[in-house]
C-alpha cells in the first residue's frame, strides 16, 4: 500500500512538473510565432532605435525605444527608493530589532506584498499624484516619478525579506570574531555581515528589478501612458507593459500592431529571462 501510494504522489508530481514545462514553452512559442512577423514591417534595428510609437498612423511608427526607456527609467527609479528601505529594513530586523519588535515590523513589511496593484495604483492616483502636483507645482502628477515611488514600495517587502534571509544565515561565529577584535555593532554590520550576505542582498535586488520591471497596472494608471523619451522624471511614460495591456484590447487580430505588441512582449520576456538568469548565478555562487 505504501508502495503505491509513493508511486502514486510520484507520478503526480512528475505530470505536474511535466505540465509546467509544457505550458512554459507553449507561452515563449506564442510569443515569438506572434511578435515575429513584426520584423516583415519594421527592421530590427527601427524596431528597438526608433523612439517613435504611433501604431495608429497612417504610415504607422514601430518604434519601441521609448517605450524601454519607460520601463528602464521608472524601474531604476522604483529601486532607488526600494534598495535602501528595503536593505534597511531588513539590517534593523536581522541586527538591531529585538524580538517583540521584529515580530511585529516583519509581517507589516510583508503584509505590502499582499495588497493588489490596482489598490496601490488608486492610492497613486488620488494621494500622490496631488501631493506632487501642489509640492512641485507640476502641470500633472502621473509622471515616471510617481510610477516609480509606487514601485518602489511595492518593491520593499521582496528585497527586505529576502536580504533579511541571507542576513540571517551568516554565522554567530563571524560576528563574535569581529566583535573580539574590537569592531562596534555597527562596524560589524558594514564589514562583517553585509559582505558575507553579498549574494542573498544582490539577488534579492535584482528579483525585485524584475517585479518592478513587468509591473503593469500601476504603471498604466499612473505612469501617465506617454509614449516618449522622458527629460526628467516629472513627465509622463509609457512602459511597454502599459503599452502591451493598454492597446492589445484595441487591435486587429493578426494585424502590423498587434504583432508588435507581441513584438514587445518578446523584449520584456527577454530582459526578464536574463535578470532571472543572473539571478540564478548569483545565488548559484552563493551555495558555492
């Protein structure tokens, strides 16, 4: 019976990771069989260097070179923000809170991670967006600075909980050596701790990237949906995911723009699949 029951969990488990893989390479199918035929309207190189998106013209422009500006600016941004509260707040959890105290900061922190995007993108749209409006006295508040606080706080509970993981794995021992050769709590953190915890904080930062970077329903509602190349953060943009959600529900099947928007999706998978691989490498070394 017990054979069976172990043969039975096995072949579950096999037919589940054998779907996963399935419905993996089905979804990077469609979206090349999809985003590829862009290539018989537009070069490659006009494609990604041309700033100009206007899928509506007539002659249409393809370019989606502001559109990854967008994304790249409002993301770096978002982590600006995210990094030192996120790699603070797990430092004070790991090192400095007492136990009462973590216990309480820690799910609070955590807690950001469950709440939808749409309701962050409301509370960017009805708070920050007038706050900005009335300190900056900017003409409006959906801008690439706004996407990018909003971000940045949604940001927080991956890189602090996972930087306080790695944190939390180096050794009492280490610590206790470099408070024997005199160093102070402090000096311990800088030059002890964090060194030791490099690959976990590293990783954690650029998991939290790829979060920002494929965010989309907070950047449609307050990124301010401008398809341009922004001089500063006080103007508006256009992520591609904001492009991708915001357009393909106005498409014709089958058509130059639709195929583009796949076109974009192919760019966005790219850059995330190569975050997560150096994601991977980084925790790789980690465990090495």
């Amino acid at each position: 019976m017990n054979k069976f029951k172990e043969s039975m969990f096995k072949g579950i488990t096999y037919t589940a990771a054998l779907f996963t893989i399935v419905f993996l390479f089905g979804i990077i199918t469609t979206l090349f069989v999809e985003g590829i035929p862009i290539l018989k309207s537009v070069s490659f190189k006009q494609f990604i260097a041309n700033p100009a998106w206007h899928p509506t013209h007539f002659p249409p422009d393809f370019g989606i070179l502001s559109l990854i500006v967008g994304s790249v600016v409002v993301t770096l941004g978002a982590l600006l923000i995210a990094i030192p509260l996120g790699v603070g707040s797990a430092i004070y959890i790991s090192e400095i809170a007492g136990t009462r105290t973590k216990e309480i900061i820690k799910p609070i922190i955590e807690l950001l991670a469950g709440i939808p995007s749409v309701v962050y993108g409301l509370f960017g749209m009805a708070f920050l967006s007038p706050f900005l409006i009335k300190v900056f006295g900017i003409p409006s508040g959906l801008n690439a600075l706004s996407a990018s606080i909003i971000l940045g706080i949604m940001v927080v509970p991956i890189i602090s909980s996972m930087s306080e993981d790695a944190l939390s794995t180096v050794s009492k021992s280490q610590r206790e050596a470099s408070f024997a050769l005199g160093a102070n709590k402090w000096e311990t953190i800088i030059r002890v701790v964090l060194p030791a915890a490099k690959s976990g904080v590293i990783g954690s930062i650029l998991l939290g990237f790829g979060r920002a970077m494929g965010e989309t329903m907070v950047v449609i509602m307050v990124a301010g949906g401008a398809a341009q190349i922004p001089k500063s953060l006080f103007h508006p943009v256009r992520p591609m995911t904001a492009a991708i959600a915001a357009e393909m529900g106005e498409t014709v099947f089958g058509s130059p723009h639709f195929h583009a928007l796949f076109g974009i999706a192919i760019v966005l998978f790219i850059i995330t699949f190569i975050t997560n691989l150096i994601t991977e490498f980084v925790f790789l070394k980690k465990r090495h």
